[in-house]
C-alpha cells in the first residue's frame, strides 16, 4: 500500500484514501443500465395503462392513443 503526507510549516498530515475511483468507475455503468431499464418498464406500463382505461370508455379514442404511444415510443440508439 502506498502513503502519502502533506508537510506545513514542518507539520506533517497523513493523507487517506476517501474514496477507490476504480469501484465507482466499475459500478456506474451498471447502475445506470439498471436505471435506464427501469425508467422504461415504467413508461411502458404507464402508456399501456392509460391506453387500457381508455379504449374501455372509447374504442376510437383507445386506438388514438395506441397510435400516439407508437409514435413517442422511440429506440434508445445513444449506446
């Protein structure tokens, strides 16, 4: 294991280690694929929900919404 001091005026302060970068590194990405998932199950399920409430009430309405719900649902290409 490596140290490392700070000296001041002949005072010396022992540094220590805050955080390991290389977890957090390693971690991120997982947890924001976790994330993005999630967010998208969540939408998912919201449009299919207010499309399922709707078309009970309006066939014609249930299906303009289906229709809007293709239109705004787009693929992720950014990865």
């Amino acid at each position: 294991m490596r140290s490392a001091e700070l000296v001041v005026e002949g005072t010396r302060y022992p540094l220590e280690v805050s955080q390991y970068i290389k977890e957090i590194a390693c971690k991120t990405p997982e947890d924001q694929m976790l994330r993005k998932l999630a967010t998208s199950l969540l939408r998912l399920a919201a449009k299919q929900a207010a499309e399922y409430a709707i078309s009970k009430k309006s066939e014609g309405l249930g299906a303009l919404l289906s229709g809007v719900n293709a239109i705004t649902e787009k693929t992720d290409t950014r990865n």
